[in-house]
C-alpha cells in the first residue's frame, strides 16, 4: 500500500500533462475545411506552409478571408502570397469580447509577418480599432494606410489558445507588393508630328555670322507747319602744311631771266616766295623770289607793248 501511493502523485501529473496537451492542440486545416467559404484561404495555409507553423502556436488568432475577398491576391508570387496571409495571424488570442475592450479604443498588433523577418518598417504590424458606432476595423500599420478591413464575425473559437475571426478583405501593406500598391506606369509619351519646315541648311561661313550694319537712321519730316532752320555747313579744316615738303611755286609766265647776283647787306632766302605775297614783306625761305618777281614784270611789259603795237 505504501507503493502504490508513493506511485499514484507522478502518474496524476503525467494524466494530467498528457489532457492539457490534447487541450491545447489544435490544426487550422481541419478547423477551416468545414467551411468551403474559406477554400481558398485554407488552401493558401497549406501551399504556403504556414499551417504547420501555426498549429505550434499556443495562442493565436487567424483573420479568415472568403474566397470572394481572396481575388487580390490572385496570379501573385508564393512568396508574396505567403508574406500577406502571414500577416493575417495575429500573436496573441483576441476575440470578439476581447476586441471591443480594446485600451483607448486601439492597439497595435504584431503578426507571423513580423516574427518572420522578412518584413520593413511596420510591415509586419497591423492597427485595429474599435469604433463608436460598435464596429471593429483592421488595416496595416504603415504610416498612411487607411483602415479597411471590417470585422465580420467569428467563425471559431478555443478559448484563449485559437481564435479565427472573419474580416471583409486581404490586406496588403504598403510597399509589400508593388503591381498592388505602385500606380501603373503612365504610357510613354507619343513623338512629335514629323515638322513641314525644310531641313536645316548647312552651316553658315564666318561671313554670316558676322553682324549685319545697322541702317542709318532716316531723319523723320518735320510736322506740317514749322520750318526747319537749315543746318549750317560743317567748318572744314584746312590741313597745315607739311613740315618737310615746301609748297611748290607756281610757274612764272615768261621766261625767267638770269639770276639776279645778290644784293651786298641783303640775306639770301632759302626759297621762292610764293605768288601773290605783297610787295616789301620779308623774304621767304627760296632765294629765287627776286627773278620771279621781275619775270612778271617783264611779262606785262612785254604784253603791254604787243597790244599797242597790234593797234598801230
């Protein structure tokens, strides 16, 4: 009798141990195959191999999509396929008692997305809100995503350990896939109409570049009714003479006698006087002033006397 009791304590805890177990198991696949709503979610679980991950979870919450709010996703990579519905499995158990006692109303949610390390910034968490009207709303918690996925029901429940709740439509972060969340690329814009103006020419020579002369001015008439004052002539300006070139004398008109031998006091020019320099002024730079005068002279004389001769 003494061994029987020393036995009985480790076999109660070892029953006991083995119906916590069975308690607390559960598989996702079976849960969600009584529902052919959830077919394709279900079938995603699967491909995706989140469904084992799951079910080693021992507290956990699976927002569900129909088939119907699952088109989205439809022609997407696995890899993508299986990083939206990993953010579908919230780690913590929340139903819907639970969901509207929510601390302020809202809370931050970290998923199976984010314990995997594949997501960036806040990817991998989701925002939820209870509303005053009653309702509670999901969406991503990337700064700027609006709140769109609707609480719609609960589907299942094991208290505290699994809950699966449906929600209105996938969610899909920001930056997650870009051909879902990236505008579509505008088309190229279309070439320009071919022009009619003729080809260029080749390029000009350096003549043409240069600067045409600008036309001068033509003065405008004056208005009907006032004279003009005519502009006075412009003074011209006579040249000074050259230095070093004398001016050449004019030739004398008869023939110019013998130099005269020159006067004792008197100083010799250097040069002829010009014509037409009065009497008695003093001598120029040519010394030949004195003949030419007297060769004029003469000349008068001589004209003079042919005149009176052609008389008589």
């Amino acid at each position: 009798m003494h061994l029987k009791s020393s036995i009985a304590p480790p076999t109660f805890l070892l029953l006991s141990f083995l119906l916590f177990s069975s308690a607390t198991a559960f598989n996702i696949t079976q849960l969600l195959a009584q529902f052919s709503d959830f077919s394709t979610f279900n079938g995603y679980l699967t491909d995706t191999q989140l469904a084992a991950d799951i079910n080693k979870r021992q507290s956990i919450t699976i927002l569900a999509v129909d088939n119907g709010g699952l088109s989205p996703l439809s022609g997407k990579p696995k890899d993508v396929i299986k990083k939206v519905v990993s953010l579908h499995v919230v780690l913590d158990y929340f139903d819907v008692p639970k969901l509207q006692k929510l601390p302020n109303n809202t809370a931050t949610l970290p998923t199976l997305f984010q314990a995997s390390g594949e997501s960036t910034g806040q990817q991998g968490f989701l925002n939820v809100t209870h509303l005053s009207t009653g309702g509670v709303v999901f969406g991503s918690a990337v700064h700027g995503t609006t709140l769109g996925a609707n609480l719609v029901k609960s589907i299942a429940s094991q208290p505290y350990n699994i809950s699966v709740l449906q929600i209105s439509t996938v969610i899909i972060p920001s930056g997650l896939d870009n051909s879902s969340t990236s505008p579509s690329p505008s088309p190229p814009p279309r070439p320009p109409p071919p022009s009619s103006a003729p080809a260029p020419g080749p390029s000009p020579s350096n003549k043409s570049l240069a600067p045409a002369p600008t036309p001068a001015k033509t003065p405008s008439p004056p208005p009907p009714g006032k004279a003009t004052p005519p502009s006075p002539p412009p003074p011209v300006k006579a040249s000074p003479p050259s230095p070093t070139r004398p001016m050449p004398s004019r030739p004398p008109l008869g023939p110019v006698p013998a130099k005269a031998p020159a006067i004792p006091g008197r100083p010799i020019a250097d040069g002829p006087t010009p014509v037409g320099s009065p009497r008695g002024s003093p001598p120029g730079d040519d010394d030949s002033s004195a003949p030419a005068t007297v060769g004029i002279h003469l000349a008068v004389v001589i004209m003079l006397v042919s005149s009176l001769l052609s008389f008589t």
